[in-house]
C-alpha cells in the first residue's frame, strides 16, 4: 500500500518542540491539514495486532492523522492471516508475522501482548525499525523510553529501538495528574479505575454484550474471557494478585507514573475496577500536595492542559461520563473538588477512552514526535538487552 505524504516539514517541528515541548501532540494535530508544507519523507510502516482492538484503532488514527505512510503492512498470528482490512479505501491483506516480515519496515506500532512483543520486538529493531510497543513487555526495562507525549516528550529521543506505551489506566490518570505535578509537587495519588470491557479487547466487549442479551432473556451468563460475569456485575480488576494484595494492574499504574513523573518515591496506591461499560474508562483520583492546591487554581491549570477537556456543570450534576469519552481524543476531567478530610488534598474525576488516548493515540502520538524530532532510526535489540 502506498500513500501520499503528509503536508508538513520536519524544521517546522524543530522548531516547535524547542520553543513549547508539552504542547507538540496538539501542534501535530493541528497542523496535518497545512498546504504549504509538504513533509520530505514518509515511512514504511507495520501494525502488528492489526486485527484486535487496538489495531484497528492505530489504522483509523493513522488515517485520520494523516501519518505520512509510505508502504503498510498488517501483521497478525497465523490465525488470523488472511483475512483482509480496509485503509484509506484500499482492501490490504493481513499476513503472518515472521521474521521476513520485518524487512524494509521503519515503524512497528505492536499491539499483539506482551509475550507477542517479547518475541518480535527484537526481532523487528534488529531488522531496523523502531518499535511502539503497547505492551507491558518492555516498560519497566532501565533502557526503554515509557512515554506520554502530554508528560515527557523528550524521552522518545532517547530510545535504543523500543519505546514502551503506557498502561490504559496510567496514560489518563497521568495526562490529568501531571499538569498539576508541575504547578506543586504531588506527594501522594490515591486511585480508583472503573475499567470498561474494552481493556480486555474486542472480544470481551462483544462478551458483555451476549451477557447482557442473555441476562435480558432470562438466561444465565456465560463468561469466557472474563473470570465472571461483567454484565450487570462488576469485580476486582482480573490480573494477578501479589503477596501485598495489589493486583498487576494496580502495579503497573504505581510503578509506570513514577518513572514517567521521574519521581520514583511518589506515594502512589490504586485499587482497578471492571465495570459494564463498553468502551471507556473512569477514574477517580485524590492528590496530596504539601500546601493546599485550590479548586479553582486546579481548573485554570487543567483547563489549559494539553490533551485534556474540562466537563463541570454543577448545577446538572454533569462531569465526565465514559458514554461521552468514548471516540474522544482528550481526557475528559472535572468535578474538581478540595478534600474535606485533608487541607492538602484535591480530588478529581475523569472519563478517557482506553482505545484511543489509552492506547492506539497515544503510541501514535510518539511516532510523530520521532517524526518530528527526525529520530525514526532504529538502534540494536542488544544495546537495551531485550530478547536475551
């Protein structure tokens, strides 16, 4: 498949990114639409997943976002090879994933799972190219970026190969906590996740919705992809559980914001939610600063904060709702409250699509940074010391 190139010019992102790095994401956005630029170079291109969730959002992204595509390749497990996917009206073939597979490829957004990536990543950053990994895989590794636009941009440029995508719940957690973070240092995050189905995939969205028929008609529920039924039920997030009674979600989210914020002593603890929503998650947060923070200050810096959207009308009782995030880029944040409990506490709630912004924008988001910072350039698997 080969595309146009998109209407932009790398020195035109140079010069963005020194002069306002938090804001590059948006100035991206913004911009593909720009006819007076024509970007020199387009690039070759691997989506592996491409028939999960995720995939088929990278796909809609790339599109929408017009990413400069040279040459796109959709890779999957055998399984699923020979189907066939739509991109910008053009009927591409889905292929196994191999070794050869990666040959003459710049870009591999990966969304297949963790042990998927363990096996591929090297195999694919060894061939050449640089790997956006949506996986757990590689995110705690010392060498390899994790990385939220929004938050620290920067650290894409250091990559060795393999950037790391963080966790769905961390990303929109981070993009409402961080601009705050940087006004007054947090000095503590408490956490509750409302995680919708599709956090496990197309296929346990599709789960809950045969639930909820068969509930409706008298029925008894059957779960496969979760441990119980989600319709009209909800449970502990279903990752394993640790001797401190914290399951892995709950971990991911304490352990990936303290690298992302830099601040590895960050108090953090989360308890994760599924919940019966479709798409979407939510999220509540309490922040502990070391002097007050003001609701109203907190509005003003959240209000102007890149990838995120106020939604607060008290009088309606109206804030953020995972039916009105969904298909959303940004966050939506609001009811922001001071905590009566704590002079130095502030609460927030926030609504983020997990398949977007959780995931499938925001591995995105980091290919048009390298893009922009001209950093598609792949280092060596043994460099960072994956697949050993």
């Amino acid at each position: 498949m080969t595309a146009q190139p998109v209407r932009l010019t790398s020195s035109y992102f140079t010069n963005l990114i020194s002069s306002n790095p938090f804001d590059i994401t948006n100035t991206i956005k913004h911009c593909h639409n720009l006819e007076d630029h024509r970007l020199p170079q387009s690039y070759r291109v691997a989506v592996l997943g491409a028939t999960g969730a995720v995939g088929a959002e990278l796909l809609t992204l790339l599109a929408e976002r017009h990413f400069p595509i040279a040459d796109l390749k959709l890779l999957a497990s055998p399984r699923s090879a020979g189907q066939t996917l739509t991109f910008q009206g053009e009927t591409l073939p889905v292929v196994a994933v191999d070794a050869a597979a990666f040959e003459s490829v710049d870009l591999v957004l990966a969304s297949a799972g963790g042990s998927v990536s363990k096996v591929w990543a090297p195999v694919a950053v060894a061939a050449g190219a640089v790997v956006i990994d949506n996986s757990s895989a590689f995110r705690m590794h010392p060498d390899v970026p994790l990385v939220v636009p929004e938050i620290n941009p920067e650290a894409a440029a250091a990559h060795q190969g393999i950037i790391a995508n963080p966790n769905c719940s961390t990303i929109l957690m981070n993009v409402a906590v961080y601009p705050l973070h940087q006004v007054q240092p947090v000095r503590r995050i408490v956490a509750a996740t409302y995680q919708s189905a599709s956090g496990a995939g197309a296929r346990a969205m599709e789960e809950v919705k045969a639930q909820t028929q068969a509930i409706l008609q008298g029925e008894a529920p059957i779960a496969e992809i979760f441990p119980y039924p989600l319709a009209f039920n909800l449970f502990p997030h279903n990752t394993p559980i640790n001797a401190q009674g914290y399951c892995e979600e709950e971990m991911k989210m304490v352990n990936e914001t303290r690298k992302i914020f830099g601040a590895p002593e960050l108090r953090i603890t989360a308890t994760c939610v599924r919940v019966p929503v479709l798409r979407a998650h939510s999220e509540m947060v309490n922040l502990e600063f070391e002097t007050p923070f003001d609701a109203p200050q907190a509005r003003e810096v959240l209000g102007q904060a890149p990838g995120v959207k106020l939604v607060e009308d008290w009088q309606a009782n109206h804030f953020p709702m995972p039916i009105e995030a969904s298909g959303r880029d940004e966050v939506l944040v609001g009811r922001i409250r001071r905590d009566i409990s704590h002079p130095c506490g502030l609460e927030l709630w926030l609504s983020g699509d997990q398949i977007r912004k959780g995931a499938a924008l925001n591995a995105v988001q980091i290919a048009e940074l390298l893009v922009a910072q001209d950093r598609l350039q792949s280092g060596k698997a043994a460099a960072i010391g994956v697949g050993q």
